[in-house]
C-alpha cells in the first residue's frame, strides 16, 4: 500500500498533491499515452489558427473559390483528429481518475482497521467515512477531468503565446502588459480559497457526523421528543457549512471575474491595435484574424487554469486530509521478533503484575498488580462492581490495548511477541451487546471463520440453537438482518454471535455478560448454546449475576482495577465478605 512521508503533510498548497505521486505511479504508461494526446490534441487546437489565417487571406482576401474549398477541408480534417485525440484523451484520463480514486479508497480503509480500537474513541467514524467518500469523490474529479482541463488549457496558453509573438511582436507586448494583471489576483486569492476549501470539507464532514449519530439514535430521539431540537441542531451545523461555502464561493468568484475582466479587456485593446494596422496596410486580414484567434486561446487558457486553480486548492486540501489517516501509525502491531507459541501448555493464559491505564486516563490505573494463572480447559469467572477492571482484563488479552507494565502470557509465550492475527484467532467473543452487521444472517454467522461453508454454518447455527428461528424467517439463512440486527430480538442475537463464535472454534472462549439483558426464555435458549460452547475451551466469564457462575471452576473478585478473592463459590462465601454481601443482596431477592 502507497503511504505518505512525514514530510509529505508539511508541504504546503498544491505540492501536496505530490503526495499522489505513489498512487499514479503505477500507471505511468497510461499517465504518458494521455500526455501524448494531450499535445497532440493541444497542437492541433494551435494550427487551427493557421487555417483561420489561410481562409480569410487566401479564400475571402483572393477571391479563389477554389483555395477556399482546400482550406476549408484541411480545415475540417484537423478537427476531426482533434475530436478523435479529444476523445482518447478524455477515457485515458478518466479511467486513471477513477482507477487512483479506487486505489487511494483502498488503502485508507485497508490502513484504518489496521488502526488501534483506541483511534477511534477519539476520532468519530463518520468523519473518517466522510474522507473516504466525499474527499476521494474530489479527487476523483480533479484526477479524472479538472488536471488535464488545466495541463490543455495550459499547453494552448503556452502555445498560443509562442504563436503570437511569430505572428505579431507589437500585439504581443500588449497581451504580456497584461500578464501580470491577470496573475496577480491568482496569487492574492489561491491561498485563501484553498483554506477556505479544507474548511467547507470540514464543515461538510460534521455536517454527516451530525446525521448520522442522531438516525443511528432515532427510538432515543423519538421517545424524548427530541425532534425539534434536533432540527434546529442540524439546521445550525447546515447554516455553517453553507457560510463556509459561500465564503469559498465568493473568493473563487472573484479570482475567475477579476482574470476574466484583465484578459478580456486585454484582447479588446489588442484587438482595437491590430485593426488600426490592417488599416495602415502593416499586417494583412488574415494574421489579425489569426492574432485575435490565439488572444482568445491564451486569454481562455489563462482563464480556464485560475478557475480549475480554485478545484486544485480543494484538491490539495481532500489530498491533505487523506494522507494525514496514511500517516498515522499503529500503535497495537506484531513485532519483527514474533514467536511460535507452545501448544500444550498447561497454562493457557497469564496475568503477570500487570498494571495498564487508558490512554485517555494517563494518571488513572484502571488495573493494579494483576497476577493470575488460568489452566488449560478452567472455566473462570470475573466478578465486581462496574469499573472494577473486569472488561479491561477482556481487551488486553485481545491486545487492543498494550499493558503499561507487567505482561500477559498465552501457552507460555509473551503475547506482545505473538503474531497479532495469530494471537486473536485462538480466541472467540461473545459480547453484552452482539454486533452485527446489515447483512444477512449468512454472512454473519460466517464472520467467526475465513472460507466457511454454508453446511459449516447451518451446522454451528444448529449447535448455538438459532436454526429454529432462522428458518421461520422469510428468506431463511438469506434473511437481511436490518441495520446492527435491528429485525432480531435480543436473545436471536445473542444465539447468532454464539454460532459466528461455535464456527470459530476458538481455543479461548470470552463471555461478556452473554445473558444478562435477556429475558427468561431466551436466556435459557443462550445458555443451551453456551453450555455446548464452554465444553473442553479455556472459558472466561464476566458476569453480574452470580446465579450464571455458581458452577465455575474459579470466581476471580475484582474492586478498583485489583484482584481481591478469588476462588470456587462456596470458597468466596466464607472467605470475602465482599462477596457474600453481594451473594446475599442477589439470591435474597
């Protein structure tokens, strides 16, 4: 995957767009049969003049019917080519645009779920979805049409000046004169519309992080008739993004208006010049037609590069944005020095001193000095007060996050210096709140493993007791599940993170409050599938309710990040006080 420099971000205005130079690399042959065309095209465009000049002074000029009828068929067959290379040019340049937008959408996804689960607790995701699909769609424009509009417009500009001063030294002076006219406003307002340009795609991005937070809460919203308010809300963030934009608007206005009115205004002196002189006899008809032909190429082309300058800003600013996500680096990856683990172990995992804090709580230890040895096959249960530590345990052995002292084991090998993707493949979570994905129910349950087949999972669905209910469904294992499972009940989904989780066949088994925002029925249908789940696998259970655990072969007690008691249930009820408290409190009621 093509990744930016450090010193590619501190570039500034358009260099930045150097920074899709390892996107475009790849089709450099593609990149020169458009240039080719390009000149092509761009020459032919130039000669026109010529045969405007050959029409006027040896067909209207003469009076010969005869040289009018040549020229005007030389006259038509260029621009024939012309619209054939026109043609070329415009798919070559097209396919590339769509080809390096699809290539850069590729590597910025492939590179953010390389990204630390942390990342994204502190960046939102509709912001990052916008960059993937409003910033690309940019640059797939500017890539696809807005850089040739502006290499053709520039190529007949320059040429058109090389023609002019052939044809006529004294007009062309007066076209230079006006040059810096037409530069300058360029120079004054380019910088500004590119800052104005990052900050409407800003303005836009929270404008879709806005909406999406709130539909993905609508029965919230809804069930506290929060409607009105959130109209306003978002007509405000809409208000904004439109402010920025007309601010943007009104500055590129002004650029293309003030080249316009010096280009133009430029041609109509020059233009005034050249005929005092046909007048005077010092140039004939058809080199002042000529002249005026190539004034009008290179004022067009002064004209059409300072608009397209103004796309190129937001070009540099979408470019900016999207190399920033290709710079940020991994902090959670495999080691250079990874090693194989031993897979007999009679501890299967291990807690050694063990301290870690969030990265947003820096000064807060969410855990403390945690030593603990799970045996290969030992069902383990994890209980204490919300806050305790209890999930934290679940994501550093998942190693979404590293431990900021001590280490942990898997079958005796430090897990910092085993493969990541091997690392989670031994293990299987079964979350409080399953996720899942608006797909249909295949794809779901065949997330848990790579290249499964639908026997594979009908089977695992079979073991997890969902087939009973999936092939009520309309479509069956077919059936669209609706944004997050949403047409499921919560006990349908539990039952279909199970048999994503029974396809996985994982070594170690993660039970996140798997029941406990279940009604009765349906916990008793999860708890049939966890039962056959936990058989012969390294268990661990996080649990509020006791009455799930009682049969654990160890209940590991937790309070502020530390591990207090730890024992079977009837060990724990004579030896904590904490925990009988919370026994009595539980099976009392």
């Amino acid at each position: 995957m093509p990744t930016a420099s450090a010193e590619t971000t501190k570039k500034t205005g358009l260099k930045t767009l150097l920074g899709l130079w390892p996107f475009l690399k790849p089709y450099k042959l593609v990149l020169i049969a458009a240039a080719f065309t390009l000149i092509f095209t761009a020459s032919l465009n130039l000669s026109l003049g010529q045969g405007v000049r050959l029409i006027v002074d040896d067909g209207f000029i003469k009076g010969s019917l005869q040289e009018l009828n040549s020229t005007l068929l030389l006259f038509l067959a260029i621009v024939a080519l012309m619209a054939i290379g026109t043609f070329v040019r415009f798919y070559l340049v097209t396919w590339i645009g769509e080809r390096v937008t699809a290539d850069i959408r590729k590597a910025v996804f492939n590179h953010l779920i390389t990204l630390e689960p942390n990342y994204f607790e502190t960046n939102r995701s509709a912001e990052l979805t916008s960059r993937l699909t409003t910033d690309t769609t940019l640059l797939q424009s500017i890539i696809g049409s807005s850089i040739s509009f502006a290499l053709r417009s520039f190529l007949l500009m320059l040429g058109g000046i090389i023609m002019l001063l052939l044809t006529n030294i004294k007009l062309t002076a007066v076209v230079f004169g006006a040059l810096p006219l037409v530069i300058l406003p360029i120079i004054i307002f380019g910088k500004r519309v590119r800052k104005l340009s990052r900050d409407s795609q800003d303005s836009v991005a929270d404008v879709g992080t806005y909406a999406s937070e709130v539909l993905q809460q609508i029965k919230t919203v809804q069930s506290y008739t929060r409607e009105d308010k959130e109209r306003s809300s978002f007509s405000k963030e809409v208000e904004k993004a439109f402010n920025v934009a007309k601010s943007r608007i009104i500055n590129r206005g002004l650029l293309t208006a003030l080249v316009m009115l010096f280009a133009f205004s430029a041609i109509g002196l020059m233009v005034y010049m050249g005929a005092s002189d046909v007048l005077q006899g010092n140039m004939s008809g058809g080199e002042l037609a000529a002249f005026v032909f190539y004034a009008v190429v290179v004022a067009s082309g002064i004209a059409a590069v300072s608009e397209v300058l103004g796309e190129l800003q937001r070009a540099a600013g979408a470019t900016e944005r999207l190399l920033e996500l290709l710079q940020v680096t991994p902090t959670i990856s495999s080691t250079t020095d990874t090693h194989a683990m031993q897979t007999a172990s009679p501890v299967h995992i291990r807690f050694d001193n063990v301290d870690f804090s969030y990265p947003s709580r820096p000064d807060t230890l969410a855990l403390r000095n945690i030593n603990i040895d799970i045996q290969r096959g030992e069902t383990v249960a994890i209980v204490g007060s919300s806050g305790a530590g209890k999930s934290t345990l679940f994501e550093l052995l998942q190693r979404f996050y590293d431990t900021k002292k001590g280490s942990i084991l898997l079958n005796d090998t430090h897990l910092h210096k085993i493969d990541l993707t091997l690392a989670r493949q031994q293990m299987a979570l079964v979350p409080q709140q399953p996720t899942l994905f608006s797909t249909d129910i295949l794809h779901n349950i065949g997330y848990g493993k790579v290249g499964a087949t639908e026997e594979d999972i009908i089977a695992a669905a079979k073991a997890a007791h969902a087939h009973e209910f999936i092939i009520k469904l309309p479509q069956q294992y077919k059936s669209f599940l609706g944004e997050r499972g949403v047409r499921l009940s919560g006990g349908q989904k539990q039952r279909i993170a199970i048999a994503r989780a029974i396809l996985n066949d994982p070594d170690v088994l993660l039970l996140d409050e798997a029941t406990s925002a279940l009604d009765a029925e349906s916990e008793l249908w999860v708890q049939k599938a966890l039962q056959g789940l936990m058989e012969n696998r390294t268990t661990l259970i996080i649990a509020h309710r006791l009455a799930t655990i009682v049969h654990a072969d160890r209940i590991l007690l937790m309070d502020d990040g530390q591990l207090i008691a730890q024992g079977t249930h009837e060990q724990l009820l004579n030896s904590s006080p904490i925990y009988k408290n919370l026994a009595n409190l539980q099976f009392n009621h």
